[in-house]
C-alpha cells in the first residue's frame, strides 16, 4: 500500500438485536434507520473519506451480515427478526471482527482511528454473557473510540448494559418513529465525529449532538 495514498479509516460497528420481540413494525424501523445512516453518509463528503460501516445482528446466535466495508461499498443487509438474545454471542464476534479487520498501527504509518459501537436491544441476553463481556473489556477495553448501548422498550434492564458500557440510553418507546430517531442520532453522530477528523485528528471519542425526547443517558454514576 502507498502511504501517500492512505486515509486512516473511522470504523463503525452497529450490534442489532434480531430477536422474536423484535418482528413487526419494529424490525422495519431497524432496517429503515441502518439504510438511512447508509445514505445520510453517502451525502456526506467527510464521511465517505473515512467511515467504515459493519453491521452485526444477534438472535439465537450472531452473525457479521456485513463485514466492514467504505460507506461507497457498504451494503445494507436485510434483516429478519426471530429467536432469542444472544448477546454475548455477539460480544464475541465483535471482538473477532476488530481483530480481523482493523489496521493497527506500524511503523511509519497510523492504523485506524479507535472504532465507534454502536448496540440497540429490547431485552435481556438469553446466553451467558458475561465471559464474553469480560474478555472485551480485558482485550478492547482501551482501544474503542466509543461504545453507545440503547436499551428499548420495558423489558430491557439498563443494569445490564452498564456492566459492559458506561454510555448507556434509554428509551421507552419502541415505536418505528423512535428508532428512527435513535437511527438518525447514531448518524449525526458519525457525520460529526467524522468531520473532526479535519480539525482534531487525534481526539479518538465520539462527538454527538443532542439526544431527541424520546431517549435519555442513564449512565452508572
């Protein structure tokens, strides 16, 4: 690779519950809200410099349905909701994507910026989680740009999704405008993080604009 001709890449990583609570009104909204992101970066000539989008779903296992790719070549995938909550099923394919697909640094040239994650559930996991949780935290702990965790709907338990990210969200409406709100805050968030790039190359977190009604931090104090 030419160093000359190298863009330091801003990957993003959107972790989607699939689950059977999931079908209906709601899963479209998810699949509306990632195309959505898709074509607001499209749009955006910053973004289309150095986002990286993949997306990873998890029901009764998890799958990378698309691998990390340039917003020019991202493909949105079609989702399909059913099955259970197996979160740390998808922990632990997070941390084998991070691993297979970052450029880290070396010498004479910076490897990519810390990843931005982003993880919108509407329930409890239905596997053991924990394990996986720890191993990240122990393994990346340090090396994310960002970790956003969403938690919709009232069978979420926030407590949860502390104990592997102090950036959690609430938010109690599960209705497709919601989401599409959650999905279009996400996007601002990447577009505006993106952008800092030109101005404040270094600064590895995320930078995001106010939330909508519908959602609040609940962060552990």
């Amino acid at each position: 690779m030419n160093t000359e001709d190298y863009v330091r890449r801003r990957p993003v990583y959107l972790l989607l519950d699939t689950s059977g609570s999931m079908r209906g009104a709601p899963i479209q909204a998810v699949q509306q809200g990632v195309a959505m992101i898709h074509q607001e970066l499209l749009n955006n000539p910053h973004a289309i410099e150095t986002v990286y989008l993949s997306v990873i779903t998890f029901a009764d296992s998890a799958q990378q349905v698309a691998r990390l790719a340039s917003v020019e070549e991202f493909k949105p995938p079609t989702l399909r909701a059913e099955g259970q909550t197996a979160l740390g099923a998808a922990i632990t394919l997070l941390e084998q994507a991070l691993e297979r697909e970052l450029i880290p640094n070396s010498e004479g040239r910076k490897g990519d910026y810390r990843p931005l994650i982003f993880l919108l559930t509407d329930g409890a996991p239905t596997d053991d989680w924990r394990p996986a949780v720890e191993r990240f935290k122990a393994r990346r702990g340090n090396k994310i740009g960002a970790f956003v965790a969403l938690g919709c709907g009232t069978n979420v338990n926030t407590e949860t999704l502390r104990e592997i990210t102090k950036d959690v969200l609430y938010m109690k409406d599960t209705s497709p405008d919601a989401l599409k709100q959650f999905f279009r805050w996400v996007s601002s968030s990447i577009q505006k993080t993106s952008q800092r790039i030109e101005t404040r190359p270094e600064e590895g977190g995320l930078e995001a604009p106010p939330l909508p009604p519908v959602m609040k931090w609940d962060r552990s104090t």
